[in-house]
C-alpha cells in the first residue's frame, strides 16, 4: 500500500476534510438537468423498418458487411503514479508527473471551508477571497496578483464544503518562484480591513442579485437547511451560502482568527501536477512554507441529520413565473459505507441519460424540460441524493406527482438487471475522466484527498460498481429513497403552484429577498390528494391541463 494511501488513512482520524467547491459541484450536478438527456437511439434495423414501410430486410451477408464492428469497452481511466511526502511540520505534499506541456499545476487544500463558518455564514468564502485581494506579507494585494502575473501564473481561490482550495496554473521553469508567492499568500496574508469592506459590498449585491433572479441558489438555501435539520444545533452542511445579512456580521477579526484556526500546516495539502518531479516539488514546497506551527484545526460537530417524518414541502415564491425549478432531495449512506455504490446505482437508474426520469418526464412525452438526478459527495454522514426537474408552472403537479411515484416505485421494486448494469457501466466510465491532463489530475487527487479516499479509489470503486445487483440497489432504494424521507423544494409562483403541491401535503411558502422568512402556509388538500396506485401522471395530466390550473 502507498505511503499516500496511509497518509488518508491517519487524515480519517480529523474531524474536518475538504471538499472542492460543493457550490461547484451542485452548479454541475444541477446542469446535468439544464437540458434533456440523450435518449437511446432506435436500433438501426428498427429505425429502417420504420423508414421503409414493409421493406424487405437486407440478407444476413449484407447486413454483416455493413455493420460497423462492435466496439471494445472504454479504456478506464488509469491515476498515474502519485507521490506523496509530508513535511515535518505535518504539512502534506503530493506530486504527480505529466510531461505532455511544459505547465504546471498547484492545488493548496486548507482543510477548513464553509462546514467551519460557525455561525459566521460565509466567513471562509469572504477569508478566501481576502488571502487573494488583500495581499501578503510586505506586499499589497495589486502587487501580489502583478508578481504572480509576471510569472505566467493564473491563480483563484474555491470555497468548497470542507476545504478552501487556492487553484494556481503556470510553467513549469517558474514553479518555484510561484509556490514562494503561493506560500506568503496562504501563510502571511494582511486580511486587509478596507478590502474585506469592497469584498462584501460585491458579495452582498450577488446574494441579493442571487435572491431575485437565482432560482436554483434559492431552492438549495432552502433544500440544504430541511435535509441537514437538527433539533437543537445548526448543522455544518445546513447553509449553503450567505444572506446579504450574513455576510455583513462579519468583521477582519473573524476572518483573522478562522485564518488562525484553521490555516495550519497539519490541516494543509499541497498537491502539484504537470512537468516537474517530486524532488523538485518538496524542495520547492518546504521553502515557501516554513510555517511550523504544530496546532490541530478545531473539532466540528458533525451529528447525523434527523431524516423528515414525512414529505416537507416548500415553495420559494417568485410571482409571475412562467417556470417552476423542481428539486426533491433524501439523504442516503455515508460515503464510505459499504452501500454507497448502491445509492450511486440507484440514482442513475433514476435519473441517468437513459433512465426513469429521462424516459417518462422529458418532452416530448413528459411535460419537463430538463430532469435529472445524481449523488453529491460530502466529507461527513449521509450523501444527498438529488433529484430537478425543469417544467412549465402549470404542469408542477403533474411533474411533483411523478417523481414522488418514481422514487416510491424504486423503493419497493427492484429495478432491473439491465438498468443496474447500463447504470454501473456510466457510473465507472465516468471516473477520472479528466486525469490525462495535468489540471484535471491535480484536481482529482485533490478530491480524493477530500473525501479520504486511496490513491487507487477508482479501481476498487469500479469493481464495486460491477458488484452491485438489483437487489443491492433495491434495498438501499428501500431504506433512503422514499417520499416520506423526502424534501421537496419548488421555485415558481406560488399562487399557481400552491394548490398543486398541497395534493401532497402542508406547503410552506418562503420569500427569497427576505432571508426566506415564511409567509404563509398552504394546508393540505385532502380532496385532490393523487389516488393511490396511480402512475406517473405526466401523461394524464398534459390530457386535461386545466386540472393542474388553481
């Protein structure tokens, strides 16, 4: 076993690791439904019998010469080689080769982003951004940003979960001389008061901005919260970003001491891929972070969400929306369990390319115009398991009512061997497809050290993948994925899509540009609850569309 993968190992023992850009990583994972998924194509026989009538059916010979022959699996992904040093300050250093361009590629992980606000929202976002702006050591932050420009260098800083993460690109002969301005950067930074101010006055106007126009940030704000509910405590997942309000609690104090806390050389992992060499790469390292301070990062609370009673639904209100942003979220088994890949399997059976979600919801069948679903890895507890829908307002219903039955019929059938298999197979053709590029590798190791995983994670989560059966899926289906383990959140009118939704239960309705405080709540309607037993109803309701009208 590599000294990386035991490096991991000890790391399992923290109480915080990073994950790059959750933000990012929901932007993405959204985008997945921004527009529908490819459907499989007819099967060239039966696309030419359709074509041609009752035409004959060329002989077998014929059909054989024109047939294209049948191709061979994808080539997996394969991590190269990963060296992995650690520093006697306790700092980790991690270098992988790639000599395809004379570039360079820098990931600093600081093992503290917004999981360690506290009840400071967006402290590490702003303390982030204020490294990069306000400058480091004798030099004010224009300087810093001229001097890394000078070198060739691109360097932006990503706040993600658990981590924040300084992203730095440049040559490969001027390596050195970036990582020492990388090392004042993230070990002397001035935390400059007067560019925290200008920080937060553009990150206020965003969140507002965010609030009136952002219908995806608003159903996470309110998604995240109801998912990771805890009785007594604010959970570190509950808040996905900060309200104009939030962000103007925070002071220079407070981003000096979480900088303090949290940026300490045992909570810090330097990864470098591209043209250099692990020699070359320590050296480098152990030059420009000479900061030996043997503090422990602070212990969070990371305390298992209470799962919802049943079904909690909620409408962030944008009147005179013409689109309603459908999200519906459970939570599923950590990501270390040993049933993870199962709710990865079970997710795609939903909504991958070619599953539930894309077959039945999708136009020109189905009413939506974007569905999807997908897992979203985080470094503590359970895995959320998400599931968007893009309709017009007045098909709400119909598309709320489907999903719900969806996940409600995988729950209690067993899917079938053929959609584990096509399920499984995307699942591990997608792993590590970036890692031929020194950026993309950079990246992937980083995750991995995110989430705590070996350097040969994917080769054993690929024959974990493999391993999965139509049972497995099944019962993790059974136990996580159910309606009433459910949070639905809707953006969209509330006038239109209020009496749609409280089919299914309460509605609480919550304005975005006030924090969203409630304003009101829409009781269940008993008389229009969906009958029971009854399908996916996106067909019967595109029959009969002034049923879904208020």
């Amino acid at each position: 076993m590599s000294e990386g993968i035991h490096r991991r190992g000890r790391r399992a023992r923290r109480t915080a690791r990073p994950f790059l850009s959750w933000a990012a990583a929901l932007a993405a994972a959204v985008a997945c439904g921004c527009a529908p998924a490819a459907r499989a194509p007819r099967p060239p026989a039966q696309a030419a019998a359709q074509a041609q009538g009752a035409a004959e059916a060329p002989p077998p010979e014929a059909a054989r010469r024109e047939q294209p022959p049948p191709s061979g699996p994808a080539r997996p992904a394969r991590m190269p080689p990963i060296a992995w040093a650690e520093l006697p300050s306790g700092l980790s250093v991690a270098t992988a080769v790639n000599r395809a361009l004379p570039l360079v590629e820098v990931r600093v992980v600081v093992h503290g982003g917004s999981a360690a606000d506290g009840e400071r929202t967006g402290l590490a976002a702003l303390t982030g951004q204020l490294l990069l702006r306000g400058g480091a050591g004798h030099l004010p932050g224009r300087e810093l940003l001229a001097r890394l420009e000078s070198l060739g260098a691109s360097v932006s800083v990503d706040t993600g979960l658990d981590a924040t993460v300084i992203r730095l690109r440049t040559t490969s002969d001027r390596l050195a001389e970036a990582i020492e301005l990388l090392g004042l950067l993230v070990q002397r930074p001035r935390l400059d008061a007067a560019e925290l101010a200008k920080l937060k006055a553009r990150a206020a106007e965003a969140a507002r901005d965010r609030a009136h126009a952002d219908g995806r940030w608003g159903a996470m704000m309110v998604l995240f919260r109801d998912l990771y509910a805890l009785p007594t405590e604010l959970h570190p997942y509950a808040s996905f970003g900060a309200t104009t309000a939030e962000l103007a609690k925070i002071t220079a104090a407070d981003c000096r001491a979480f900088h303090s806390a949290w940026y300490v050389p045992k909570n810090t992992v330097v990864v470098v891929a591209g043209d250099t060499t692990p020699e070359a790469t320590r050296a480098a390292v152990e030059k420009a972070f000479a900061d030996r301070r043997a503090d422990e990062p602070p212990a969070l609370s990371f305390t298992d969400p209470m799962p919802p009673r049943s079904l909690k639904l909620t409408i962030v209100d944008r009147p005179k929306s013409a689109e309603t942003e459908l999200f519906l979220g459970v939570l599923g088994p950590e990501r270390g369990a040993q049933d993870f890949p199962a709710l990865a399997v079970a997710g795609e059976v939903l909504g991958g390319p070619s599953g539930r979600f894309s077959q039945d919801l999708l136009e020109p069948r189905g009413a939506a115009r974007a569905a999807s679903a997908t897992t979203l890895e985080v470094a503590h507890g359970p895995v959320p398991l998400l599931a968007h829908a893009s309709v017009p307002a007045a098909r709400t219903g119909a598309a709320a009512q489907a999903m719900l039955e969806h996940i409600e019929r995988l729950a209690t059938t067993a899917p079938s061997q053929e959609e584990v298999d096509a399920a499984a197979r995307r699942l591990a053709g997608g792993l590590g497809l970036g890692v031929e590029t020194a950026a993309g590798l950079a990246d992937e190791i980083a995750r991995l050290s995110v989430l705590d995983l070996p350097d040969d994670h994917h080769d054993g989560y690929r024959k974990e993948l493999r391993d999965i059966t139509p049972a497995l899926a099944g019962k993790v289906a059974a136990d996580h994925v159910r309606p009433a383990r459910a949070v639905v959140v809707a953006v969209g009118d509330a006038q239109v899509i209020g009496p749609m939704l409280s089919r299914f239960g309460d509605v609480k309705v919550v304005d975005p540009t006030r924090a969203f405080e409630r304003k009101r709540t829409i009781p269940r309607d008993a008389s229009a609850s969906p009958a029971a037993g009854q399908g996916p109803a996106l067909d019967a309701g595109r029959d009969a569309p002034a049923q879904e009208q208020p």
